[in-house]
C-alpha cells in the first residue's frame, strides 16, 4: 500500500478482492464555519458479516461519525464539507433526505446507546417496532404485529406476547436494549451501526446483548460497525480496529494485530489502560490530558501534546496513516516504533 495524502486514512476492513458493504472515504465534517473540523479525514470499509469496531475516547468523532452516516446530524450546524460514503453504489452524502429516510431502518440500521431517550415513550413497543415494519414493507397493520412479536422472540424477550403491548418505562435497561435491537434489525438491514449499545447495562447483561447481536448478525450476514470505548469489547466481537482520536484515525486493522502489535503511542496507552483479572506487572497506566476540543486543534499531530514520543517534527506536521505491516496502519512518524524508537521507550509505552 502506498501512503496516502495527508489526513487521508486507510481502509480498515475487508480484503481488497471482496466487495464491502460501505465504503467512507476521506469524511470531513465540521459545526459551524469557524474551526477545525471535528471530523477530519475519515475513511472506513466494512465487509458483509464483519464487525469493524471503532474505538476511542468521549470526544474522538465516533458517534458524529455514526450519525454522519445515518443521515441524523442537523444541518445546520453541522456540514459535511468532504468525502464519500458508498453504500450499494450510492454516496449516502449525495442523497435527498428522503432517500435517506427510505434507507434508515430498511438497509441500515442503528442501535443508540441510550435506548429510553430513542424509545417513544407514548407508543407501545409493538406499536413502534411494526410502525418500522409498515413504513419500509407493503404490510398489513395485523402483519406487522405479528412481524414484531416475532423479532422480539428473535432477541429473546421474555414474555413477547406481554411486552409487546408494554411501554418502555415498564422494561428493564436490558430489555430496552434488546427493543432496540430488535427495531434494528426487523427489515435484516445490510450494515448495522451500534453506538455503544451496552454502555449503560450491567456486566452480565452486556455479555448477553453482545453475544445476541453476535448471532444475530451471523444468522443474516450482516455487516456492523460498533462503536465503543472498551477494548474487552472489541478483542470479544471484532474483526477489524479502527482507533480514532481527535477526529482521525490514527491506528487500523485486523484485530489480531491491533492487541498483539500496537503501532500508535495513542494505541499503546489504551492498552496500558485497560484492566486485566490475571497478574499485573505494575499499575494501570494513564493517558495525560485530554482529547482537544473542535475549536482549538494543536498543529501537526494532534495527539502530540499528550504523546511521551513528539518531536518537533510531530508539532509541525500530521503524519499520513500508512501501512507498517501486512493490512496495519498507524499514522504516527515513528512507526513501526520497534524500528524507529528505541527499545527501552516502547517498552515503557507498554508498561
């Protein structure tokens, strides 16, 4: 692979021979006009039945980027000011809003990671789950009941006969997500975006949606973009990593490599961070600072105020995300870090 222009990021994703179901290609999105852009070339491929895992901290770009390509950011403030988005060989960014509106909920779907603020608390969830059915398929109102009740089996819903006259108030967290996934999935969409769907569920309920979704998507094929903070979740469900941080980004590729050969000092200090039950050498490390807001972009490398690695050269100039291994990106200047930094700094990178 070839580096590319700056800002420009590889495709993490399927192999070049299979033909993904979306394709974003240099994403450039900002609020308002003054500004860096918050989203600062993106670009992402997912393969059919894959699960590419986006990751980062709260104010990476992740969900603007999910909502970028659902279509939901109001405009204004927001504006997509470059790239693409080819989905079934159309450029979702070129489409109307109504062809959006006929796409979401048929051939894409999105799990919200708050399902009580995306739930209508007014509306059964029969009523809301079959409202999705009537408006993507010619559908008899008694047909798209039975439609629900059936998804909710699917999702394994306790009771659905019951619950598909209950209102969201009436269910747990758990099983509001799993109306959330089931109002995803019931027109078997061909790309699933999940935004850090088990954020606000507990630890075994989380193992459970997950492990749902995970069959769900098998069953149809489905390919999914998850959005995420935690990496347990990612080394569980992905097979490609893309990490982002302050709207790009700066690591990519299959997951293996990811965990095993972090390349980006960002990488290595998510890693460090992440907390194990077997034996630990040491405590947890910790990323210093914060992830820079829209309107105030360091020059260059936009990790560099936080990276225990800058140089001069990293203030001065973003470094393009190239290839530093077979299918393994990093956009940082001394990558692969192996070869360029010497052996005792990455050593304490990983500690």
């Amino acid at each position: 692979m070839t580096m590319l222009a700056n800002h420009e990021t590889a495709d993490p994703g399927p192999s070049a021979t299979a033909e993904p179901v979306l394709r974003l290609r240099d994403l450039r999105l900002r609020f308002g006009h003054g500004g860096a852009d918050l989203v600062a070339g993106v670009s992402l491929t997912v393969g059919r039945g894959e699960t590419l895992c986006v990751v980062g901290e709260s104010g990476c770009g992740k969900s603007v980027t999910a909502l970028a390509l659902m279509g939901l950011l109001p405009t204004p403030p927001a504006r997509i000011t470059g790239g693409e988005a080819i989905f079934e060989g159309r450029d979702l960014f070129q489409l109307t809003e109504r062809e959006r509106a006929d796409l979401r909920g048929s051939a894409m779907g999105m799990i919200f990671q708050e399902p009580m603020t995306s739930l209508n608390p007014a509306f059964t969830v029969g009523q809301q789950i079959a409202e999705g059915v009537m408006r993507h398929r010619q559908v008899s109102k008694a047909q798209a009941r039975a439609i629900a009740l059936d998804i909710l089996k699917r999702v394994r819903i306790p009771a659905p006969e019951k619950r598909l006259d209950s209102y969201p108030h009436q269910l747990s967290g758990g099983m509001r997500q799993r109306v959330m996934i089931a109002m995803a999935l019931v027109n078997q969409p061909r790309l699933l975006i999940a935004d850090e769907p088990t954020t606000a569920l507990d630890v075994t309920i989380q193992a459970q949606v997950l492990a749902l979704i995970a069959q769900l998507q098998r069953e149809t094929g489905t390919a999914m973009i998850l959005i995420t903070h935690d990496l347990g979740v990612v080394a569980e469900v992905a097979t490609h990593v893309a990490v982002m941080y302050a709207g790009r980004v700066v690591e990519a590729g299959p997951v293996e490599a990811i965990f095993t050969d972090p390349q980006h000092p960002y990488t290595i200090g998510l890693m460090g961070a992440m907390p194990s039950l077997g034996a630990r050498q040491g405590s947890l490390s910790t990323i210093p600072g914060t992830v820079p807001p829209a309107d105030d972009m360091p020059d260059g490398c936009r990790f560099a105020p936080r990276c225990p690695f800058a140089q001069d050269n990293c203030r001065a100039e973003d470094p393009p995300l190239r290839e530093v291994a077979a299918h393994h990106s990093a956009a940082c200047w001394y990558a692969p870090l192996e070869e360029k930094l010497p052996a005792s700094d990455t050593r304490r990178a990983a500690a």
